[in-house]
C-alpha cells in the first residue's frame, strides 16, 4: 500500500492574515483548506452553498482550535450571495488580505448528450462563479494596495478525459481567467494565482464518480495513490503567503504525473 505522508505542522505562513474560503463545508480540498489556515495562524470567513454543512464544518473547526469561523451561506451562482459574503468578511475584519476561490462543480457526459442546462450549471458555478467573487473583492484589494487571491483550478484545464469537456472547459477557463486578471492587479500590488489538482480523494467524491474510473485514475498517479486534501490545501496556503511574493498569474500543478 502507498504510504501517506503525515501532515506538516503549522508554520505562521498566514499569522494574522484575514482569509476567506469558498465551498468550504465537508471533507475535501475546502473543509482542508479552511483548517490549514487555521493551522498557518489566518483568521477565517467560510461560505459554502450548504448551510447544515458549513455549519458542521464551523463547529468541526471549533471543537479542534477553540475558535468558531464565522459563516456565511453562498451560492457563487448569486450575485446577492456574493455580494453578502464580501460584506459579511468585510464587516468581521475590517479588510480582507485573502481569498481563496473554492466553488466548483463537476460531473460526466458526453460531448453529444449534454443538455444546455448541464452544461451552464458546470460554467456558472466554476468559472463565472469565480469571476463573480474576483468582480467582488478585487476593488477592495486594489483600494489597500495589498492582496492575494488563489483559485482552484484543475489538471483537466491542460489534460484531455473523456465525458469532462464541460468540466475541463471551465477549468480551463479559471486558468485563464486567473492569468488575464492577474496582469490586472499586478499594478495594484495585488496576486493571483491558482492550483491545478489531479486528484484528491474525498468522501463526497466517491459519491458521484463512476464505479472504477477513480480506482483507473489512482493507478496513472505516480505515487500511486491519490493526494489527500491537505496537500492540495497547503500549495493554496503557499500560494496566499509572502513566500510567493513574485508569483502571479502562474498556475502549480499539484500532481504526482505530468500535468
């Protein structure tokens, strides 16, 4: 069996920085994400479009650091709901150093049986979902002169799969997205960046795979295993913190293979 690495202790990457997470409920990259800021010494928002799962994931979070996240109900879809979340952080810190764009939904179909609806649902939420928040915060980076902001994107903006073009096209959009506004913000002192994971293993993602595609897509890994959320969580972190200072508009692979 693949051995998995312990998980590194904290290392004050985030000390004091205020950070806000999207789709951070549950048990993958964001539920991850939200507790490595935690570990770096960050001060935490989280949202995601699942109340009783953002708030699981709160008192999760409480029971282990002694502090309840403040939360906040989003669907990245709604303006109004992102609107509300930057309000929300902004009202909680007084500025926001952080953010860290989460949201994204998958799914299978060919290219010949994708309705409209599936297609847009996978776009909106993926992409224009995360344009939406980059449209919100953005203007308050830019008033401060200071700001990181880390999208999620994946290897499958790069990589051809089958039945993943709607997908991969938004990925692929996130990363060009993520490059063109971070010529944007440079000026601004502000950064963007992204991760392009492979594959991190999760409960909710067992849930809508196919049966053997994940057991297929495990033995193409390097290592042989798929990574654990945290690892995904830590080059976002990485990413958010001074020691990245000269990188924007790059997108890391997070992958045991090329990407």
């Amino acid at each position: 069996m693949p051995t998995i690495p312990t998980e590194p202790p904290g290392r004050k990457l985030l000390e004091g920085q205020h950070v806000v997470v999207t789709a951070a409920a549950g048990t993958g990259i964001g539920g991850a994400l939200a507790r490595r800021v935690l570990l770096e010494g960050g001060r935490l928002v989280i949202s995601d479009a699942h109340e009783r799962r953002l708030g699981e994931t709160a008192d999760a979070l409480a029971e282990e650091f002694g502090t309840r996240p403040t939360t906040v109900t989003c669907d990245v879809t709604n303006e109004d709901d992102v609107q509300r979340l930057l309000q929300t952080s902004l009202d909680e810190f007084g500025h926001i150093d952080v953010w860290m764009n989460n949201a994204g939904l998958g799914g299978n179909g060919l290219v010949t049986e994708l309705t409209d609806d599936q297609w847009s649902k996978v776009i909106d939420v993926t992409l224009t979902g995360t344009f939406r928040c980059l449209r919100a915060v953005l203007p308050h980076m830019y008033e401060r002169g200071a700001g990181a902001v880390v999208n999620n994107a994946s290897v499958l903006g790069w990589r051809a799969q089958e039945k993943q073009s709607h997908y991969a096209a938004a990925k692929a959009g996130v990363m060009a997205l993520t490059r063109s506004a971070a010529v944007e913000a440079a000026e601004h002192n502000v950064r963007i960046n992204a991760v392009a994971p492979s594959l991190a293993m999760h409960a909710n993602l067992a849930k809508v795979t196919p049966p053997g595609l994940l057991e297929e897509l495990t033995s193409k890994e390097a290592f042989g295993r798929a990574a654990e959320p945290w690892e995904i969580a830590n080059v976002m972190v990485f990413l958010a913190s001074d020691l990245s200072s000269y990188m924007t508009g790059e997108i890391l692979s997070v992958s045991s293979q090329h990407a």
